[in-house]
C-alpha cells in the first residue's frame, strides 16, 4: 500500500471517525471503501437522472407520428429519386 496524507474539513473528519466507530472498521479502510464506490459509479446515471431521461424519452418518442411501414418506404423511394433528378430544378430565391 501506498501512504498519503489527506486534508478534510472538520464535518468530513467527523462523519469519516463515525464511519469507522460504527464499521469498527479503520479510517483508511472507510476512506478506501469510499473511493471505491465512488470510482464504481463514475459515469453511471444516478437514478434521478436516469428517471429524468427516461420520462424524456418517452415524452418524445410519444410525439413521434406513427407512419405503415409502406408508407415510410415511399417517402423514401421518393427522396432517392428527387436526388437521382439532380434536385432543384429551379433556383431559390
């Protein structure tokens, strides 16, 4: 293991003795644990995010209009040919 020496605010030192009072575990132990869980969840969503995504999603999926599948296939085939054709025909104004 690696020695290192920490600065905390005298509420994080105080929480941090109560953790390892009540584990009966040793600071380094409580703050290695800590590390650890944080490090875990690096880069996950927390649940509120998570949530709020989720009612994002289907806020918008549900204005997303509903089309048959053949009608989808025929805006397509329609936009390739407009693009075969050269676009425009005539210029913007």
């Amino acid at each position: 293991m690696v020695k290192k020496t920490f600065t905390f605010d005298e509420a994080t030192e105080g929480q941090l003795r109560l953790a390892a009072k009540r584990t009966a575990k040793s600071q380094s132990y409580v703050v290695r644990e800590a590390i650890r869980d944080y490090a875990a969840t690096l880069g996950k969503l927390s649940e509120r995010e998570r949530l709020r995504m989720l009612d994002a999603f289907d806020r918008l999926s549900a204005q997303v209009p509903y089309r048959s599948r053949k009608e989808v296939d025929a805006e397509i085939r329609s936009i390739r040919a407009a693009r075969r054709t050269g676009g425009r025909r005539h210029p913007v104004e």
